[in-house]
C-alpha cells in the first residue's frame, strides 16, 4: 500500500499544478546562435558539366541550375534559365561541396609551430569528462586550414574536440567563409555533436595525468555512471517543467550536454579503432537508449560491418593510416571499400588540416584500394563518401551533400575527374556564391595570418 501510495504522488501533484509552459530545458539552450550571412550571389547556370550528384546518379553533359542560393534543376539541356549567369564547364566535373565530419581546424593553428598542448586547444585535460567544453570557444577563425580546405573543396566541416578526455564536449558545424568571430561561420540550424573517445587516448591520459580511468574496463564503468547521473539530472528537469516540483534543479554543465545527448539533442562521435570496442559501445548505447551518429577512424570496422549496417551507424575512415599505434595494426586500405558493399553509410575524414586540403584524393586512394580487391565503386558512389553520407550523419542530408532540387547551393567545378591526383578546384560555390575561384585572387580568402605575403606560387 505503501509502495502504491509512492507512485501516486506524481501524478497527484501533476493534477495540482500546471506545466511550465515557459520552462526552456538548459540543455536545449545555445548561447552563441549561428550570425552566418550568404555572400554576395547572383543566379548561375553550370551548363555541359559531368556532374556527379551525391545521390548515385552521374549525368553526362549536365546542367546545374542556381537561383537564390538554392539548387532549383539539375539534368541535361535545361531551358527555363532566366537571367543566370552562364558557366561553360565543358570537360569538367561538377559535385556537391566536399564535407569534413572530423575537423580541427581553428584548434591546431596553421601554421603550427608545434603540436602538443601548450599550442593547441585540441583538448581540455582536466578532467575524462569535460562534457561541459564547447570546441567553439576555442577556435580561431583565422586559422589558414579554413581557407585551405575551402580551395581543397569543402564547403562544410564539423570541428571536433580531441580524444584525451573520454568525454571531450560539443562539436560545431561550421563554414569555411571569412569571419572574424567563431558565430559568422556557424552553419545556421545544424545541431550540436558530442565527441566520446574509447581506448588508448583516454586510458593513456588517465594513467599520465591521475585524472581517469587507466583501463579499457574502466573507461566503460565510467561512461555508464556518467550516463546514470545524467538520467536522474534530466528527470528532475523534466519534473520540474512539468510542475511536479517546485524549485528547478540546480544546474550541471556536464550533466547539461549529456541530458542532450539522452535525449537525443546532440549526436555522438565517437572515436573508437578496434571492432571489439565498438561493439562494447554499441551494447552501451542500447543500454542508455543512446545514438551513435558515427564512428570514426575505426580501424577495425571492416571486421563487423554487418553489425554497423544493422545499427544504422555511419563510419568515418582514413584512406591508408595504420599501424602508427598498438590499437591501429589492424587497419586496412579497403576498409572503405569493404564497408561500402556492405551497404554502410562510410566516409573518409581529416583529422589534420593537411589532409582536409585533399579529400577528394584520399577517397580516390580508399577507392583504388578496392579496386585491388576486386570492389569496383564507381565515381558516382564514391563521392558520396565527400558528400551525402557525411551530410546524412550530421543530420543535414536534407539541406546539403546531393545536387537535387531545393537543397543548398553548395557546389564543386573541378577541372577534371575530382578523383585524379591532376585535378584542383576551379571554383567553389557555398550557398549559391562563389566563396573560391581558382583563376581570380579576388576570390581567394586569406587569413589575417598571411597579410603582407605576395607571390605566393598557387597550383
């Protein structure tokens, strides 16, 4: 009787008091709202274009049709073009702007005059759950790799904390455009990620610093009391909104970005090698009702990519980098390749500002390997390893990654197959404007770092 009289006083109280209309949740809040402004546009026509459109599809003397920032046709021979400028890309190849899910940019400077903690802000060491850290307020929007990656063809990148921390904070979507403060290049209405990291960095940290867990088992126990302390913090909230207490609960900037995460606010990136590792957190994530937006690096994801696909979890991959730690000797060049046929959302990464100048190339490599192992992609499937797949894993794919109809305006002219080491950029277009073009400086954004610099050989 007891027992029942306990469960009843919720809804009793429910009964007595209304809801909080005006209650916003603290974990729901952004204090640092996106700014971004287009630059200046006018309507364009890509016309006579080999165009790869994200989506599978290839389109041979295509047409691509701008207005407004937006996509509005897409095919050959398009007729309705109103007063569009005309861009004749006969011979060139045409795709949607190149995405970088896994970025540090604006946190490991170019140009870096070393890389260790003192001249980066990569990682806040503290603490394995520094939840409470947004890479946003570290980052320096005049670092030089923007504007590299941006003549490399990205349109969009996701700067991530570092993997020190086993919970390392929120991520951002960003931009690459010119600006002065962090807000200008915030890709307006793209939500938040979560970095977690497992294995070698957080444990090795632990151990170094005295600050975590020193264990694999560790990290685990860890992760699984951070998440039980988050539900309790994000039932009392809820309680409290729903009139059912008083006084609203005393506010915890951890447990704010983790009720997030529970509630599924904020998607997770979570930097895992090792297969076996990333079966542990897919068994976490189904404990805490938890998504998993990608993992990446994942060495060893080629070894359970059944599971992956079944999971709906996206991976993002290097091209060749193996070996360079105990828990990387199990990487593979067709890791791309292998994940692909296996029906997996793959992608490749940065995690370097000299590899986000060139993407296209390392997906060009991941697909040669593949080759070599008899899985045949062509390039059609393979830039959505650049474009939509990231773009889904974000949760943008409704806005950008395909050429198609209503999406934005973010758009790649090669100068030949984007897949071939000879080929560059010609221009580069973020939301309908030329945001780079390779054959006029006035369109070459510079950092404030290279004022003064003149001559500089441009491929």
């Amino acid at each position: 009787m007891l027992a029942l009289a306990v469960l009843l006083v919720p809804a009793a109280m429910a009964r007595k008091r209304a809801p909080r209309a005006e209650v916003t949740l603290p974990f729901a809040v952004d204090p640092n709202p996106s700014s971004y402004r287009p630059l200046p546009r006018t309507d364009t026509i890509i016309t006579h274009a080999t165009v790869l459109d994200g989506a599978g599809q290839r389109i041979d003397d295509g047409d691509v049709l701008i207005r407004d920032g937006r996509i509005v046709a897409v095919g050959k021979a398009i007729g309705d073009r109103g007063n569009a400028t005309v861009i004749d890309a006969r011979g060139r190849w045409v795709t949607p702007g190149v995405i970088d899910i896994h970025s540090h940019n604006g946190t490991y400077v170019v140009p870096l005059t070393s890389i260790d903690e003192k001249s980066s802000d990569i990682s806040e060491l503290t603490d394995a759950n520094v939840a409470d850290t947004w890479i946003e307020s570290a980052i320096n929007p005049q670092d030089t790799a923007f504007y590299r990656a941006l003549e490399g063809g990205v349109t969009t990148l996701q700067v991530l904390p570092g993997s020190s921390p086993i919970f390392g904070g929120r991520s951002v979507i960003l931009k690459p455009v010119p600006a002065t403060i962090v807000a200008a290049m915030k890709f307006p209405g793209a939500r938040q990620g979560m970095k977690m990291a497992c294995g070698e960095n957080p444990k090795s940290q632990g151990a170094e610093s005295g600050r975590g867990p020193t264990s694999r088992q560790g990290e685990v126990a860890f992760i699984r009391k951070a998440f039980l302390s988050a539900q309790d913090y994000a039932r009392q909230w809820e309680r409290y909104a729903r009139g059912e207490s008083a006084e609203p609960p005393q506010r915890d900037l951890k447990n704010d970005t983790l009720a997030a995460v529970l509630r599924g606010d904020i998607a997770i990136n979570w930097h895992c090698y090792r297969a076996d590792e990333m079966a542990t957190m897919i068994g976490l994530a189904h404990e805490f009702n938890l998504r998993i937006a990608t993992f990446h690096h994942a060495a060893e994801a080629y070894k359970i990519a059944p599971l992956l696909q079944k999971e709906g979890i996206c991976v993002a991959v290097w091209a060749d980098w193996w070996g360079f730690k105990m828990e990387a000797n199990d990487g593979i060049r067709e890791n791309a390749a292998i994940l692909d046929a296996a029906g997996n959302c793959v992608m490749m990464h940065s995690d370097s500002p000299l590899m986000g100048q060139r993407l296209n190339i390392e997906a060009a490599k991941a697909a040669a390997a593949g080759r070599r192992a008899g899985i045949a992609l062509p390039p059609e499937r393979v830039i959505m390893w650049l474009t939509s797949n990231p773009a889904r894993a974000l949760g943008l794919g409704d806005r950008i990654g395909t050429i198609a109809p209503g999406r934005n305006a973010d758009i790649v002219i090669w100068s030949g197959d984007p897949f071939s080491i000879f080929t560059r950029a010609d221009t580069v277009f973020i939301d309908g404007a030329v945001a780079y073009d390779r054959r006029d400086p006035a369109r070459q954004p510079r950092s404030d770092f290279e004022l003064g610099r003149t001559g500089e050989a441009r491929p």
